[in-house]
C-alpha cells in the first residue's frame, strides 16, 4: 500500500482548505486582538496562530510575513473609515465637512471598530513598520479618494490637513485622553472641528 505523499508544511489540507474563509477569519480576529493587547512589537505570528488555534505555519501560507498580517488586519478594521470619500460624495461640497467629521467620530464611538482602530494607532506610534503599513493604506485608499472627490488645486493637500485635523482629535480624545476634549460629546466636537474641516476640503 503506498503512503499518501506529506502535506507541505502551512498548506492547508483538504479539510482546512474547505474552512479557509473560517480559518483566515480566525487568524485576523486573532490579530486584531493580539496587536491590541501587545502592540506590534511585542506580537509575533505564533501568538496569533496560538490565539487563532492554527499552525504558525497556516499564517504564513495565508497572510505571509507579521506585517502583512498588520496590514490585512488594519484593512479589516478601517474599512468603514474607508467608506469616507463616499459619505462626501453623496451631497454637495458645501456640507462635506460636517458629514467627514460625523461620518469619522461615529467609527471611533462605535465599541465594535474602537478598539482595532486603537490597537492600529497605539502600533503605529511606537514602530515605523506599523507606521509604514498605516500610512500606505491611509494614503491609498483613504487621502487619495477624498481629493478624487475635490475638484479644486492642491486636492491631496487638503485631503491631507483635513485627515491631520481629525486623526490628532482622535489621538487626543482616544489614546492619549485629554480632558475636557475626551469627555466632550461627539456633537459637541463636530460643531467645533467640522467649519475647519469644510475649510481644508473647500476653503479658498
């Protein structure tokens, strides 16, 4: 009776193969979970493929390397945030600016995408290829959109200033929680940042 050939190590079988959506979906909640708790220094693949309950091996095959497990997790998690561009796209310029900072600060009070968008910050702050990976994707996906939406001069500059504005309130308000600003409502601050908002996106 001849043996059946060995299993390549981190290639999933015939089984795993039939739960992949489950398993990758696993290993990204995992992720998502490790880089919170430990940030990106301190997580490694085989923390997240033990959290996840798979072999190191299988997030390689699936994501590669630690920092495209960052990346892929970061895209999960920031994927309403992505939506943005849409959200001015739907009225007129004029209102751009309060529906950005709505559209912004309700991602960051919804429980359910705070803490990945926590864990993606607090990871980028203290290592460059976090960073890296946050401004690639930012830049991208998010920035690049927001001024293909602006038909005005320097549309990626303004997109830029009105991200800075409201990814330093976040990082006040959130991480670094200064008061009053992280007891404010989110009303509160939308009636404050969003003319400067409307300023950077369709200012002279």
């Amino acid at each position: 009776m001849t043996s059946a050939a060995p299993r390549r190590r981190g290639r999933p079988s015939r089984t795993d193969a039939a739960d992949a959506p489950a398993a990758r979906d696993r290993i990204l909640a995992a992720a998502r979970e490790e880089f919170a708790e430990r940030g990106y220094e301190k997580t490694s693949v085989r923390g997240i493929a033990k959290a996840a309950g798979v072999d190191p091996a299988l997030v390689h095959h699936y994501f590669g390397t630690k920092e495209q497990v960052f990346e892929a997790s970061i895209e999960v998690a920031v994927g309403p945030l992505l939506n943005a561009p849409g959200s001015i796209a739907e009225g007129p310029l004029d209102g751009a600016g309060e529906q950005l900072a709505r559209f912004f600060f309700g991602v960051w009070e919804n429980p359910a995408t705070r803490n990945a968008l926590l864990a993606i910050v607090r990871s980028a702050m203290n290592n460059e290829a976090a960073a890296g990976v946050f401004r690639r994707l930012i830049s991208a996906q998010l920035l690049r959109r927001i001024a293909a939406q602006l038909d005005l001069p320097d549309a990626e500059l303004r997109a830029e200033l009105a991200a800075a504005q409201l990814v330093g309130i976040a990082m006040l308000r959130y991480v670094i929680k200064v008061e009053p600003l992280a007891s404010a409502t989110p009303d509160q601050i939308i009636k404050r940042v969003a003319p400067v908002i409307q300023s950077h996106l369709a200012g002279p």
